[in-house]
C-alpha cells in the first residue's frame, strides 16, 4: 500500500510513491511544456502498468497547478509548496533551518525553528533568479546545461555580471563574451550573480542558518551550490531526491491525513490518464487584472480551472 504525492509547477510536474515508512518506491519527474494535465496523465501512464489503484491509500497534491491536479486526480490533501517542501525536508533531516528552492520559473527560501515553519518569501516576479534564465543562458552559449556545474567549478575567475534583470544579465554576459573572457569563467559569473539575486532579494532581511538544504531543479547545477558556499561561508546539502521534493511532502502530508482522519482515499484511480480532456479559456472580468482563465473539462464535466492570480476560479468548480 502506497502514499501518492503530486506536485504540479510551472516547469515540472513530479510524483512519487512511499511506502508507511517514507521509503520512496517509485519517482517521476516530467516536463510539464505549459499542459499539467497532459504532464499528470503521461505520468499515470507510466505507473498504470505497474501498480493496481487499490495498493494508493491516499494522495496529496502541491504546486502552482495543485488546484487542478486535485480535481483531476481526486486528491485528499492539497497544500502549498512551502508547507510541502519543508515537510519532505525535515523527514531528512530534523535539524534543517534553512530551505533554499530554485526551480525554473521561481524561487523560495522557507526558514526555520524547531520544525516549525517561521518565515518564508518567494520571488516569483523576474526569471533573473530561476532555472529558465540558466536554461537560456545555457542554450545562448551553447552548452548543454547539465554542464554548467563543471564548467564554473573550472574556471579561474568569476567575473561580475548584473544579475538583478535577465535582460540586462544577458546583455552584460554578451559584453563579457565580446571582451574575449572564457566560457568558464562566464559561467561562475552568472552562477554567483544568481545567489547574489537571490541573496539579495528573496532572502533580503532573513537570516540563514545551518543546516541548509538547496533543493529544486537547479540544485543539480554543483556550480551553484559552490556559490552559495561562497556567499554564505558555510557548508549547503543537496538532500537525496532534490528534485521532488515537494512531492514527498505532499505524500507524507497524505499519509499523516488519512492516520488522523481514517478516511477513504478521494483517488480517482489511474485509468483517467486514457481519458480525453478539453481545456477552454476565457478572460475574467472579475477585477482589473483580467486574467486569462483555462477551464478544465472531462467527459463533458467541469474538472476545474487555472491560471487565475487571485484563486477565485482556481479554488472553485463552479461552471462558468
């Protein structure tokens, strides 16, 4: 019997099995390319073959499409990334007091004490900070970026780069690349003005104590974590399963859930991965941001909406 965590980003969308005891049986991590529904039902096509719908006990959802992956899938819990993050986190480690997270469109820093959840912020404004301005950067000087790490921890210099704007990021590591400094060097350059970005923004006015944890998808990057070394003058752990970790949270907190309530599961089970979905959106006039609203149909029934900022179709199955 097995624990479903689902954690739908902008970038990613993971999931992972555990068992009662936390061990993780099953992991993945797929791209979500801007469709979480396709991203989730790709997902269940995979674990479909292996397991049957009656060994999943329950299911926690997490993550920018955690609304949505809820009614899709039928989900007994769903809780914010920062709640799920640190959840998987102190599982790891009790003594965690820092969570630094960088995925590819946002960042986050989630502080705390005695296991409680004290302080957090997150940045979800400018690309300068995150994993897609890496990618593109990556992709400029074409690298693949699984390199990346390498690359800086060999080079000999690090040179300045403004890493408060990705606009003016990339024009000045094009300026650098026209004064003939190297790859290398470049890279440590952008590494180190990504932790001062974040440093100085997310993490402004927090104070960041050991043990900290580096989790998110750009935590493979080494080279960013020997940044942060720099910066912070202290060692940083990349936890095993850094990548999904909001996804374990979210099946820890599903377990915990079902051992508190002793309610059956909500799962709609795996087979609606071979159902045919319609999305139709529509601009809500709701306020002045106008929003550009996706609803979610399955089998001519509302499944639910996304895309909302304020959450007022998102946390809702309404029709329109």
């Amino acid at each position: 019997m097995y624990y479903m965590g689902v954690d739908v980003g902008s970038v990613s969308t993971d999931i992972v099995l555990v068992d009662s005891n936390i061990n993780i049986v099953d992991s993945l991590y797929l791209r979500t390319k801007g469709r979480p529904i396709n991203a989730i039902q790709e997902g269940f096509k995979l674990l479909q073959s292996k397991y049957d719908t009656k060994q999943i006990k329950a299911v926690g959802t997490t993550g920018s499409g955690r609304q949505i992956a809820s009614f899709l899938i039928g989900a007994d819990v769903v809780k914010n990334e920062i709640t799920a993050h640190a959840v998987a986190s102190l599982e790891n480690n009790k003594n965690v007091r820092t969570i630094i997270e960088i995925g590819g469109q946002d960042s986050k820093i989630i502080i705390l004490n005695n296991g409680i959840v004290t302080d957090f912020a997150m940045n979800t404004v400018c690309a300068a900070g995150t994993g897609s301005f890496l990618d593109r950067q990556a992709e400029r000087l074409d690298i693949p970026i699984e390199e990346f790490g390498n690359y800086a921890l060999q080079a000999k210099n690090s040179v300045r780069i403004a890493g408060r704007c990705a606009v003016f990021a990339e024009s000045d590591m094009i300026h650098k690349q026209q004064l003939g400094y190297s790859d290398k060097d470049i890279i440590k350059g952008l590494c180190d003005a990504l932790v001062r970005n974040y440093l100085n923004n997310v993490a402004k006015g927090k104070e960041i104590k050991s043990e900290i944890f580096f989790q998110g998808g750009v935590a493979a990057n080494i080279g960013m974590k020997a940044s942060f070394e720099e910066a912070l003058g202290c060692d940083v752990t990349i936890p095993d399963n850094y990548k999904v970790m909001g996804a374990i949270g979210s099946a820890i907190l599903a377990k915990e859930h079902l051992e508190k309530t002793n309610e059956k599961t909500k799962f709609k089970g795996f087979d609606l991965a071979d159902i045919e979905f319609i999305s139709k959106s529509f601009e809500c006039t709701g306020c002045p941001n106008g929003c550009e609203v996706v609803k979610i149909l399955g089998s001519e029934t509302i499944v639910g909406y996304f895309g909302d900022r304020c959450g007022k179709w998102s946390g809702s199955v309404l029709a329109v």
